[in-house]
C-alpha cells in the first residue's frame, strides 16, 4: 500500500513516486484528507485583499490534519498581518516571525509610503514543536527571477532552506497554494514526500513540467 493512497484520488493532476498534485480550491479539497496526516505546511498564499481569508481558513483546515508537535509556515503580506495573525492564532500556536530578505527588491508599499526590502514568514505550530536543526529568522534569498514562471514567484533556495531545518526526510510536505511549484521542488530536492494544491490549470501544468525536469 502507497502513502497516497489515504488521500483523496479525485482532482489529482500529477503524480511522482515522491508527492501528488491537486488541481482545485484547497479550502475543498483539504477537508477530504485524513487526521493527523501532514508532517509540515510551507506555503504562500496569494496577498491581495479578496484573498485574505484563504490564510485563516486554510489555518482551521490544517489544524485537525497537521500531526502534532510539526510546524505550519507561511508567507505573508505584513499589509494584511494585524487582520490575519491573530484569526490564524484560533486554530495554530505561535512559534515566530522570520524574514526573508529580498535583494534587488524595492517595491514601495504605497498607501503606507514604505519601501518593502523584505517578507515576513509567519511560522505556526499544533503542539510543541522544535526544528531538527538550528534555523535562522533571517533568511537571504537570491534575486529573484520574478514573472519568470509566476507573477509572484519565490526563490527556491528559502524554501529548501527551511523545509530542511522543519521537517526530515520521507515527511510529508503540505502546500495548498503551489503558484508555480516552488514548494515542490524543494521537497523533491530534498527527498520529502510532498501534496501541492493549485487552482489554476495554467499553473498546475507549470508546475508538472518543473517538477518533470529534475527527474530522470
């Protein structure tokens, strides 16, 4: 018997050895996964304002299917953060804020007149969890290659970096919001079973082909 087969066979869109990718509204297709199934969540959800419930309501899903003592990561918009922080607080503990910096961006956060040079990474826990290995808060990522496959695209190099200090091999990699792959990647890179969810065919199909092309 395969690990996947206690997750949901409807709406899969691609398969490796390594992970299945879903193609359809996560806050959906998360609530047929089983209980206490996911070792780590590592996500970035999208920012604009008619999205911001995607972070709370994705947090009520992950609660009853994250294994205890594990880790829930997020990207985030520090825009929205006094609105979304404390609703995600309902159903995840608090463990830390990171930051990610961003070299060569200088996008300027208009209706507050501030230069953005940075992104916050809210780092949640159900239970009382610990990295494997010690982590910096502060994460340099290379310059990134943005538009090239997603409007909103992250470097890889963040996410291999703190997937590998959460999380240990054969876990199980949750990112209900895969945009263009990054995720993925990181988790085949560093040999981790991994679940992506996405709800625009386009990216899914970009995603397929990324992750085809590191494997032989």
């Amino acid at each position: 018997m395969s690990w996947k087969d206690e997750f949901p066979k409807e709406n899969r869109f691609f398969e490796t050895e390594n992970g299945i990718l879903y193609c359809g509204d996560s806050l959906e297709i998360l609530q047929d996964f089983p209980k206490e199934s996911i070792d780590l969540v590592f996500t970035d959800p999208p920012y604009l304002a008619k999205f911001k419930h995607l972070y709370y309501e994705s947090a009520r899903l992950i609660q009853p299917i994250l294994k205890n003592n594990t880790f829930a990561i997020y990207y985030a918009s520090d825009y929205w953060f006094d609105d979304i922080f404390p609703k995600m607080l309902n159903y995840l503990n608090y463990f830390g804020l990171f930051h990610l910096e961003l070299p060569g961006q200088n996008t300027l956060l208009f209706p507050r007149n501030i230069i953005v040079g940075c992104k916050t990474i809210m780092v949640f826990t159900k239970g009382k969890a610990k990295p494997y290995r010690r982590v910096r808060n502060i994460t340099k990522s290379p310059e990134r290659k943005t538009g090239e496959l997603h409007k909103w695209q992250q470097s890889v190099e963040p996410a291999i970096y703190l997937i590998n200090a959460m999380s240990k091999e054969g876990d199980i990699v949750l990112d209900p919001f895969i945009g263009s792959g990054t995720t993925l990647e990181a988790c085949e890179r560093l040999n981790r079973k991994w679940i992506g969810i996405e709800i625009d065919t386009k990216y899914c199909e970009i995603a397929k082909q990324r992750i085809g092309n590191l494997i032989p």
